[in-house]
C-alpha cells in the first residue's frame, strides 16, 4: 500500500473534541482527498459509529481513490463493558463497520486499544482473529492500536501485524516511540503510524479538551509554546506537524481534521520552512512538560515510565 505522508483522523468526524459542521467535514474529506491525502483512519468507537457512518457516506463514489483503516475491539469508554476483543466479535464487528463504510473490503483492520484487553488473549485469540478475516478477503492489512509502547511491541513480536498504530508518542512532547517500537518496525518491516502529532488537540489552537489524559503542566507548556509562536506570526500546530511528519520510519501521521482549512494548513505544513531558532524557543517553553506520560488500560500493560509519572503525579 502506498499511504500519503499525512492521514486522515476521523475522530473528530464521531464528535469527539465537539460537535461539527457535517456539510463541512465532508468539504474538509473531498480537499484532503484532492491534495492527496490518501489514507482515512476511522473506528466504531468514534462517536460509537457516527463517524463510521459519516465516512461511509462522504466517501461514496470516492471509495477506490483511498484506504480505510478502521478498527474493532473497543466501543466505549469504560473498561469492561466497552470492550470485546473475542474472535467472535471481530467478525461482527467488520461486518458492521463494511456496511456503515458502504464498502466491501477495508483495507487496514486494527484491535482497537489492546492495553484493554488481555495480553495474552490478544496475541492468542484476537489477532489470530483478524489475521482469518485477511485470509478471507474482508481486510487487506492487519494491526492494533495503543498507548503504552511496550505493550504494543511485546504484541507485535509475538503476532504477524502489517502495521502498529501508537499515539501520543512521537511529538513535540514526547518521543519515546523512537526508543521502544521504532527499531521494531524498521527492522520487522511492519508499518509504523503515528497517531495525534498535536497531542490529541493540546498543540492545536485551542485549548485541549476536557477528557484529555495529559496533566496540567503540560497545558501550562504548550500555552506558553502558543504565545511563542502567535508572537513569531506562525501558528503552533504547523510547527508541531512540521516536526511529526519529517519522521523517516513513519509510513503515515495521523491527524484529527473535521475542517478544511485544518486541511489546507496541514498539508501546507508539510513544506514549510521553520525557523530553527522557533523550534528551539517553542521546545524550550515545551522543556518541563517533556516526557509527559499516563497510565491507559490495564496497569500490568503499561510502561514503567507511565507508571512512574503516575505515581508522582
Ligand atoms: P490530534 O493530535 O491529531 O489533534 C486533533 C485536534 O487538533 C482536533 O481538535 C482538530 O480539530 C485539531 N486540529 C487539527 N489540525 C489543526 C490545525 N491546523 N489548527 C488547529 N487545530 C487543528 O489528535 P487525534 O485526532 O486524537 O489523533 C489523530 C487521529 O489518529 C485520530 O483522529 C484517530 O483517527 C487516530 N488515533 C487513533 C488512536 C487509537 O487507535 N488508539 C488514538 C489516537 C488517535
């Protein structure tokens, strides 16, 4: 497959970080698809099916221009009743997901958040799972998505995954995927996707949403990062894309767009020329928030460093 250097995020299209306008979104999907924007990251769980169903929808009559990645084994909140990661529930799930996509196959299918789930039973019951679905021509690539990095490392040596999708984690405020799955990917050959590069919204414009995990120190840095950057006439999530994307293992970066001028101003991100010494001021101001870690899921399936930051916290 080949995936443009910035994905799609459909999060926002489930109302995810507020409410949006529908006739917009579908205007911001058909402007990223005409600049080449190519790969659309989606799961039930995004507005539990709203922006499956919405996608589905824009993307019809465009199907055969872009991927969808979309996801199963999460679809809610709160851990347990959110959850189903049975190998049953994996073939319903893509089911569902085919029908509210309007599409016959999906091109990437990922266990969604596997620090939910057993670990074992991941590896033994819910990849094996989306691997039969691969053989029988409903997916065309498989994988899981997840916060704590070892975990998702000790999943994908033990599994056959084409891609591991990690978020939160090679950014302006933290880069420790580099340290954990990066050598991984690079050397197994497994797709490497880089999920919120702003921090799940908290190096955007505004401020981060209310659910965000992230604590207040780093709210506090990336104001000040803000104010670096609104005083030097460039916007803070430019200068935070432009860092993700220029990543050389990364195949895509993930980023949550409902918008079309968060559209245009990503992919322009992508050829902008940043000045070092603001990259320098704005990683300053970001300094004591850097690193920021929490704790996701079940506790045994965290890094000690979350476990850590948590704790102190
Ligand atoms: P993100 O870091 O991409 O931030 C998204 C937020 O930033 C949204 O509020 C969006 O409106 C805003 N934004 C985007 N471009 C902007 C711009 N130019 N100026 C100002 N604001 C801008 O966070 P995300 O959406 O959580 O992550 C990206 C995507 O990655 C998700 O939509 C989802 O598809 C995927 N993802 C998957 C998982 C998982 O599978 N576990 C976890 C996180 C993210």
């Amino acid at each position: 497959m080949r995936v443009s250097v910035l994905g799609f995020g459909c999060s926002p299209l489930g109302d995810e970080f507020g409410p949006i306008d529908e006739r917009e979104a579908e205007r911001a999907v058909h402007r990223a698809i005409s600049l080449g924007i190519n790969y659309f990251d989606v799961a039930p769980y995004y507005g539990r099916t709203l922006a499956e169903q919405r996608l589905g929808r824009i993307l019809e009559g465009r199907r055969r221009r872009v991927l969808i990645a979309t996801k199963a084994g999460r679809y809610g909140r709160k851990a347990p009743e959110g959850f189903d990661f049975s190998a049953e529930r994996m073939r319903t799930s893509v089911e569902d997901s085919l029908r509210r996509l309007r599409t016959d196959v999906v091109d990437v299918l990922q266990v969604h958040d596997v620090e939910f789930g057993e670990t074992e039973r991941i590896i033994d019951e819910t990849v094996p799972a989306l691997e039969q679905l691969k053989r029988e021509g409903k997916v065309r690539a498989v994988g899981i998505t997840g916060y704590p990095l070892r975990n998702l490392r000790r999943i994908a040596e033990a599994t056959d995954v084409d891609v591991v999708l990690s978020y939160c984690h090679y950014n302006l405020l933290n880069r420790r995927m580099d340290e954990v799955l990066t050598p991984l990917a690079r050397e197994e050959g497994i797709g490497l996707i880089n999920a919120s590069p702003l921090f799940m919204g908290m190096l955007s414009e505004e401020e981060a949403p209310d659910w965000h995990p992230a604590p207040p120190a780093a709210r506090n840095a990336a104001a000040r990062a803000r104010a670096i950057c609104s005083d030097a006439g460039v916007r803070l999530p430019e200068v935070a894309l432009h860092f993700a994307t220029r990543h050389p293992d990364v195949s895509t970066t993930l980023v949550g767009m409902g918008q079309t001028r968060f559209v245009e101003e990503n992919v322009g991100a992508l050829g902008l020329h940043v000045d070092p010494g603001l990259v320098t001021a704005v990683e300053g101001a970001l300094k004591p928030a850097l690193g920021v870690e929490w704790v996701v899921g079940r506790p045994e399936n965290n890094d000690r460093e979350a476990q850590a930051a948590a704790s102190a916290a």
